[in-house]
C-alpha cells in the first residue's frame, strides 16, 4: 500500500513538474514581457513621457494582434532617477515579474546600477536611454546596448561648430558631475583639440542632488567667457536658462545637450529667455514647421490624438518613446519564433541601415557584434523661442 502510494505521489509530482515546466515554456508564446523604470517622480520626471508613449504604442500593437501572435506586456516602473530605487525595481522585474529583457531605462547612474546584475543573468538591457561610452562595450557587457547617440560624439560635434563659426571663443562650462557630464566633457575637449587649453576660461559642475546652479552661474559668468556650454538635465536645465537672463549675462551661444532640450525643461524658463540655445539632434522635431507636411510628423501627431488625447503632443519626450519603441518593436519582430534572449540579442546587434519614423532625412541604424552604438549621425538645431529648428548638414564625430 505504501508502494502505491508513493508511487502515485510521484506521477502527481513528476506531473506537477512537467506542467511547470511546459507553462514556462509556453510563456514567450503567450506574451512577450518587457521590464523598464524611469523617473515618473523626482526632479527628472519629465522623461516619463517617454514610457507613457511606449505603453500607448505596445497597447495598440496588441490590439492589431501584437508581434508574431504574441501580445506585449509592458511594465514600466518608477524609480525617480534614484539607483538604489532603480536596483529594486529591475529586480522586482526581473526575479518577480520574469521579463525576458529591459527595454529604456534612462540615466547613467541608474542603469550603471544595474549594469553588471542584468549582464550576469545574460538578460538584455537594450537601447539604454544614456549615451555614456560605457553602454557599447560588447566584450566586456555583451548585454547591453545604448539607444541614443553618444554623448562624446554630441560633444565633438558642438566643439567643431565653435571651431568654425567662433574661433576666438572665450567658453564657460557647467556640467553634472557624472559619468553624464564627464563623457560630454571628453567628447567636447577631444573635438577643441589643441586649443581646448586657451578656449576654455572656466568650468564648474553640479551635483544633481543639489537644489540649485546659480551661485556657479555667477562664477563662470564672472569668467568673461562669450559661449555657454551647459552639460545639464532636467530642472538644472531651466534652471541655467532662467538664470543666465537673471544675471544678465548674455554670451554669444549656449548649447545643451540633446536630452536637456524638451520643450517640457524649457518653458520654466520662459521660452523666449531660450531663444538662440543650439542643440543637436538625430530626429525630425515634431516641433519645427519644416517637418508640419511630413509623413512620419503627421503619423505621430495622430497617435498621439488616438492612444493619449489628454496629452501634450507637442512633448517631444513622447516623440523619443515613440521611435524607440518602434525600434524594440522591429527587433521583436525579426526574432519570429525564437524569443531566446541570445537571438534578440543577436537580432538587435545585426540592424543593417534600418529606417525609422521621426529619424532625419539620411539617418538609419546599423549595429553589429562589434559596434553598439545605435545612432551615430547628428544635425544641429537653434531654438528659435517657439521651436527648434535644424540648419546645417549632417555631422558625426569623426
């Protein structure tokens, strides 16, 4: 009788395990689940646009049918910027939720947090909203992958408008003092060459937990510098061009960096106090009259009007969620049915000039197992008080 019974716990056990085991297996056939976290609270929370568009586009992905059969999951949690919040998130993520990969998450310090926990468990952490040189390094993180253009490329790129356009520049710098703020630096150095030395009167930086830049304002103002390079994010961003009109100083040019440049950071300030700012961009701006009769413009203008009526579509965050969701998407979609992690890491690293909506005219993406970086072409822009406008060609760091 014993036998017997220990017997049938047995089937019932093994029964059990294999039923275990195929829902498992037939989880990525159900649902594709995705993890992110982004500051939807906090000082930079103005970047949360970007997951509410990539939630509205996933939605509307499913109810066409999803990709390949499989409908989208995505779960996009707060973490306030904060890496000790972000490990617990991507954690939950990971062990609790069990997403097959990170999609997006912004910020240097927070996915620098979570760089060495996802590429230990060999789990994608794709198109890093960061462009620190660290996120493409294919030997030592193969894991990882940025998916916006180099921050040490932006900064070759302004450097080589000043060579050009203001030889005799005297140029003040405030930077955020990160691994954000040093790439800049590297990149903006390399491109002056030479001439960095004597260009360059003075710098200082911030810390992104303090509460305000103006007494470094004063200081670099105080220098005589002619050209504001302000390596900011978020309110510091507000901040440098509200407080920049209230000394009354006024150099020649004053760039920020792409990600400072929503209209979101901008209106603080007062519009008008930001016109002039040169910043750069690889994306059309949905803001810009010369894309209003564009295909891919009006196209997002009407998801937006579909899936988020409430919001403000002239949020150019939302505009960045939107193409970089249609770059997961393109990825889910060359997988077919092989949804290992290795072959979506091995489709996202194989982009052969892969056109996108809202990508400048001559701008695609290709990526291989030993080049990461997703967008490596750049245009600069003037904000004109109302919008940004392009002008120029397009321009890389080399």
């Amino acid at each position: 009788m014993r036998s017997a019974v220990l017997k049938t716990l047995g089937i019932l056990t093994l029964a059990v395990g294999v039923s275990a085991a195929a829902h498992a297996d037939a989880n990525p056939k159900e649902e594709i689940r995705i993890g992110q976290t982004l500051p939807y609270s906090g000082p930079l929370s103005g970047f949360g646009a970007i997951g509410r568009a990539q939630e509205a586009y996933f939605a509307r992905l499913n109810a066409e049918g999803g990709i390949n059969g499989r409908k989208i999951k995505f779960i996009s949690l707060d973490d306030a910027y904060s890496p000790p919040k972000t490990v617990e998130q991507t954690r939950k993520l990971v062990e609790q939720d069990e997403v097959l990969l990170m999609f997006g998450t912004l910020g240097t310090a927070t996915n620098s947090a979570v760089h060495r926990y996802l590429n230990g468990k060999k789990i994608p952490q794709l198109f890093v909203l960061s462009g620190a040189a660290k996120w493409s390094d294919p030997k030592a993180f193969p894991w990882t992958m940025p998916g916006m253009a180099a921050y040490e490329s932006e900064g070759v790129v302004y450097a080589k408008y000043i060579l050009r356009d203001k030889p005799d520049a005297r140029i003040a710098i405030l930077s955020q003092n990160d691994d954000f703020g040093r790439d800049y630096l590297a990149g903006f150095k390399r491109g002056l060459g030479s001439k960095a030395a004597t260009m360059i009167v003075s710098e200082a930086t911030y810390e992104s937990s303090a509460p305000t830049v103006a007494s470094q304002l004063a200081t670099l103002k105080a220098s005589g510098a002619n050209v504001l390079f302000g390596v900011t994010l978020g309110k510091f961003t507000s901040q440098l061009i509200k407080g920049v009109t209230e000394i009354g100083w006024k150099p020649d040019m004053i760039f920020v960096p792409t990600s400072a440049s929503s209209i979101s950071f901008l209106e603080p300030a007062g519009l008008e106090n930001a016109a002039g700012l040169i910043s750069s961009s690889y994306q059309k701006d949905i803001n810009d009259a010369q894309w209003a009769n564009d295909g891919d413009v009006k196209a997002y203008f009407a998801f937006m009007k579909e899936t988020m009526p409430s919001a403000d579509p002239r949020n150019t965050n939302y505009a960045t969620g939107y193409l970089n969701a249609h770059l997961m998407a393109h990825v889910l979609k060359a997988c077919g049915d092989d949804l290992s992690r290795e072959n979506i890491l091995r489709q996202a690293t194989s982009l052969k000039e892969l056109a996108l909506p809202l990508l400048l005219p001559g701008v695609t993406v290709s990526t291989g197992k030993d080049d990461y970086l997703s967008f490596q072409q750049l245009r600069l822009r003037r904000f004109s008080g109302r919008s940004w406008e392009g002008f120029g060609e397009l321009l890389d760091d080399q």
